[in-house]
C-alpha cells in the first residue's frame, strides 16, 4: 500500500519495518519531503502504525495542517478512499478526548453505509475539531446575503477561500467574550432593542467617566502646537501641569507629531516612566531596555506566544477557568494549551499539586513540551486575588522546570478586600531563593485599573530573566508592526506617572478615582450578594477585578434541549438570558470549567442603578428559565 508520512517525525520509525520497499520524494504540492512506503498486509494494524496515526493526529490538532497526509495514512489499502475497518482502527488508537462525540458517531455511521473519499473526510474534520457548541454562523450568513443582496445556494461552493481551505487553526479558534450570544445582542440591538453589555470588561461603553487629566494632556499632545501649548490663552483653559506635562510629551515624541511612527519598543521617554512605576511598586530595579510599549496587553501577549512556540507539541499552562484571549492565540498559532484547575470550592485557589499533576499528564502522558505557564492576577474571569504564598508556589514551579512565566497583572489596582494587596509576580520571583534564574514576562494595560480607555490600546511588557538573542527576535517581531500606536504610547506614560500631591490635577484627580474605586467596590458587592440570593446560583466573592462567574444549576430537560440544539447549557441559558432581559453576559464554557459546571461571566461596570435592575431581572430571568424546562 502506498503510504506518505512526513520525513521529519516518521521515517526513523519506518525505517524499523520488514519486508517493505522505501524511497524519498518532495511533494510539490505541500512543498514539504515525504518518505512513501510499501507495507505488507502483516504491518497494517501493527502498533507502530497505530503511532504514527496518532502523531499525524497530533499534528492536525495542534496546527490544522497534514489532513492529505493524515488521509493517505488511513487509507491503507491507497484505494483513495477509507472504509469502515480503516477508520474504527483509526479511532480507536487516537485519545478520544480529541474528536467531537458527535463526529465520532457520524463517521463511523458513514463509513458503514459506504467509503470515505478525501472531501468528505476533510468536511468531517471540521467537525472532528469542533472545539465547542457555543459559536453558529448563521448571523454571519445573514450579513453575508444582505451585503451582496441576494443569497447564494452554496457558501462554499463560489469561493475558493472557504471553511475547508481556509486556515483551520483560525478556524478552530474561539473568543468566547464576543461570540454567538454578543453577536446576537448587537443583532437585536441595531432591531432597537436595549441591550445591557456585561460581556466585556470595557467601562467606558457602560458609563464610566474618562479621568479629566489624562483627556486633557492627550488633548494638548494632539493639538497643533498654535491651538494648544503654545496659543496665549491655554492658562485659562488648562491647569498648569497640564499644560507642562504636554509640553513635556510632545518633546519625548518629537517635532512629527502624534501622527508619526516612533521607535519599534516604544518612546525611550515613556519607557524610562515605565521602569520608574515599576521600581518604586516593587522596590527592585527595572530598566527601558526591557520595557516594550504595545497595543494593549493581548497584543505583548500575542507577540511573547508568537515568538515561543516553535512546533506542534510546545504547549502552555493556563488557568482553567481563563481569560480567552490565551486559549485563542495558542490554537492559532498551532501549539497546545494545558489547563491546571482552579479550586472554586476554596475561593478558586491554585495547589501545587494540581500544577504537578496537570504537568505530569502532558508530559509523560501526552509527550507534550510545557514552554510557558500563565497566571491571571487579580483573576479574569474568577475575580481572586492571589497571596504572595499562591505566588511563590507558581514561581518556583515554574524555576524547577525551566518554564516561562507569563505574568497577567492588568487588573492590579482593581483590589475591593481591604485585606488583601496586589503583589507582582516580579517582586516574589526575585525575593523567592531558587527563583533567581526565572524567565518571567509582566503584563499591564490602560483598559483596565480606573482608567478603562480600552479603545486607546495602550500597555506594556517588561521582560526579567529573557535570553538577549530572544529580546532582539522580540525587537524584530515589534518590528514588523513598525510600531504601537502613539496614543497608546502616551496613555501608558500617564498610566504610570500620574499627578502627584502639590500639583494643581492631583486633587481632583484623586477625587475622581476614588469615586470609580468606591463604585466599583460597592457593586462587586452587590452583585456577588444578588445572584447568591437567586435559587440555584453559586458565586464566589469577587474580590479584585471586574467581573463575577456565579455557577447555576439547571433542570434536566434544559440540559437534553440544549444537547438536542447542539449548543452548551450555558450558551441556551445566555442567550435565554438575553432574549428575555436584553442582559448579555458570555457563557462559562468560553472561558473553560470543569465537565458538569454551568454558568457564565457578567462585569459588575454598569452604572450602580442599571446593575441593581440587572440583578431583579437574573432573578426573574432564572425563575422563568427553570419552570420552563421542569
């Protein structure tokens, strides 16, 4: 039987097997080297075929490329086509865990009516890898069909670009924060229905104030310098160390202007204000020269993951439940994703036996290589704020196995238990012994904290521990984007350098953020108080953040109905949520949870009277939801 495997991870192995002839080849369609062997009919069910399956498996899952040369292996008879035998062989030596039960089911129901031919297995890997149930295209669709005005028969057939030959790490890729339910709430909200968006962690759109300072300097650094810093009348308009900290800026940015690309790392001035916030907060040293300016704290991460990982089995640690911008980017960019559960029972605590035993499975078991491990702190979406003791458990993890951390601190000023204090990851990895060698990278943002300017795209990442060569490939990544945008660059500086005591700002600058603070609070409370006053709903304190991830419990029926949509409980629940209330929160599942957990994420942003009705309607909403599914 004519049989292709990729060179590079299969031909050690083959070159093992008896009686059967072998040559090299390049495939000019893939572009990649083959080697083509003919195996007797005594090697097809062997175990070392079985392996080569699996990490031919192993390499779609990851990366979503290899399904010709995935077929060609099953297909072992090089009929071009796969039958019934070929297939159950097939599923039963890869992990189960891998495929969707429902496409499990489905192929081996076809394959009994009849072969499988090459387009038709590909259509079944899409649904194979489906990650979830939570995402539909059909709004898509409708937007598709109203922007040409009319609807095609086929949407793939007229396009060559289509779900089966586009790229599948895209594909397979999920954001649950603006999936199905929130294109659905926009879909009814251009309908002109209210719609009350608690999906998203993005203040401003719900209410929250910009802080005058900030606004104000931006303002002047914008301005032509006869319109602003420089026209006689700006005194009366504009305190004066407004006035002297644009001047200031506009100098760090140069004569071009906000207009103009600057250094690929960001302004050095605004790097210096960086590393001076990052020293006085954790009383060791930071330097410019580790400091990348970026568009937000998910664009460092992207380019941090971008320059990690290196082929299909790097993986990387993440908490389980996550924030999903991680899980995205680590499916698009072809690697693995390891999840170490949070213990919702002790206030969603983090164990080092968990992380031991999650490193163990992917490692020994899976043959995976753990490269990075991400903690979230204060938590998204679980709102805990770890101690220095949760800390030091993650740093030396991570220092034992030679794993990068990756620090996500954007919500460090966002702490409402008075008992409780932020402590970066950088402070205890250099004051913890055995962690002197930790390769670390710090995360923070201008979305989140009092500031919430998300639109702004404004952050950074400071690299400790990070081998120079790997810095100047980072350098070169940066690069190729020529730069973050300036905004962003300056909204950074201010983040980190805010009025101080004696200028004429500070006051009302702090009046203003601790109004934001004290609401903030005061609603974290609330909120948390309401859905644990709702029969059947669970939630732990949200004490740091912005957000609460209650847990429900629903009937049975609402759970078969959900299965029989093929959609997750908590997806039929949001969207329900929604449709009755107008409320949009995101479905648990986006985020990750352990099998049987439902529920869902909502922010605690909206204004305190607008969240006091969202907390009668949860109510209202969950009574209806389970008289109508008892």
């Amino acid at each position: 039987m004519l049989r292709s495997i990729k060179f590079a991870r299969s031909a050690g192995q083959l070159l093992q097997l008896k009686e059967s002839r072998r040559f090299v080849s390049v495939d000019p369609k893939r572009g990649t080297e083959f080697i083509f062997s003919r195996l007797s009919d005594a090697t097809k069910a062997s175990p070392l075929i079985a392996k080569l399956q699996q990490e031919c498996w192993d390499g779609y899952v990851a990366t979503g490329r290899g399904c010709h040369t995935l077929f060609q292996l099953l297909d072992t008879d090089s009929s071009g086509a796969i039958c019934w035998q070929e297939i159950r062989f097939f599923l039963e030596n890869v992990r189960e865990s891998d495929i969707n039960p429902n496409a499990r089911k489905e192929v081996l129901e076809s394959a009994a009516e009849g072969v499988i031919t090459f387009p038709k297995f590909q259509q079944w890997l899409i649904k194979a890898t489906k990650v979830d149930q939570g995402l539909k295209n059909s709004y898509a669709m409708e937007n598709y069909q109203a922007s040409i005005g009319n609807a095609p028969t086929s949407a793939d057939a007229e396009h060559s670009w289509n779900k089966h030959t586009m790229s599948q790490s895209l594909r397979r890729m999920q954001y649950a924060v603006r999936g199905e339910v929130v294109i659905r709430a926009d879909a009814l909200a251009a309908e002109g229905k209210r719609i009350i968006y608690t999906n998203i962690g993005n203040p401003h759109a719900v209410g929250q104030k910009p802080l005058t300072y900030y606004r104000q300097v931006l303002a002047l650094c914008d301005l032509p310098a006869e319109f602003g810093v420089e026209n006689s009348q700006i005194a009366s308009a504009f305190p004066a160390d407004v006035v002297e900290r644009a001047i200031e800026m506009r100098k760090a940015v140069g004569p071009a202007g906000t207009g103009a690309y600057t250094n690929s790392q960001g302004i050095m001035d605004f790097r210096k204000d960086v590393a001076n916030f990052i020293t006085m907060r954790d009383e060791h040293v930071a330097i410019p020269s580790n400091i990348f300016l970026a568009n937000g704290a998910s664009h460092a991460i992207e380019q941090v993951l971008t320059g990690l990982i290196g082929n299909n089995r790097d993986a990387i640690m993440i908490p389980i439940p996550q924030y999903p911008i991680y899980s995205a980017i680590i499916s698009r960019l072809g690697a693995r994703q390891v999840g170490y559960y949070l213990d919702e029972e002790s206030g969603w605590a983090i164990t080092e036996r968990e992380l031991e035993l999650r490193r163990t499975a992917a490692v020994e078991r899976d043959g995976l290589d753990i490269r990075a491990l991400t903690l979230i702190n204060p938590g998204n979406p679980t709102g805990q704020v770890l101690s220095r003791d949760d800390l030091e458990i993650i740093c030396k993890f991570c220092a034992k196995y030679d794993i990068l951390l990756l620090a996500d601190e954007v919500y460090q000023r966002n702490i409402y238990d008075e008992n409780k204090e932020f402590v970066s990851a950088k402070k205890v990895a250099i004051e913890t012994p055995g962690c002197e060698n930790l390769q670390l990278i710090s995360f923070h943002s201008t979305s989140k904290g009092f500031i919430g300017e998300c639109g702004r795209r404004g952050g950074y990442m400071e690299l400790h521990n990070i081998d120079p060569y790997v810095q100047t490939q980072l350098y070169k990544l940066a690069s190729s984007g020529l730069c973050s945008g300036v905004d962003g660059q300056m909204m950074t500086s201010l983040m980190c350098r805010p009025p101080i005591p004696g200028e004429d700002s500070f006051e009302l600058f702090t009046n203003e953020e601790f109004a934001i603070f004290d609401s903030l609070k005061r609603k974290a409370v609330s909120l948390v108080k309401g859905l644990n006053e709702i029969d059947g709903m669970a939630c732990a304190p949200s004490d740091g953040a912005m957000y609460a991830f209650p847990k429900v419990e629903l009937p049975p029926k609402a759970i078969d109905e959900a299965n029989r949509q093929d959609v997750t409980p908590d997806t039929l629940y949001a969207l329900s949520l929604l449709e009755e209330t107008g409320i949009c929160v995101v479905p648990a599942s986006g985020f990750g949870q352990k099998e049987g957990r439902i529920g869902f994420r909502t922010t605690f942003l909206p204004p305190e009277d607008e969240l006091d009705r969202a907390i009668v309607e949860f109510k209202r909403h969950h009574e209806l939801f389970c008289q109508k599914y008892t």
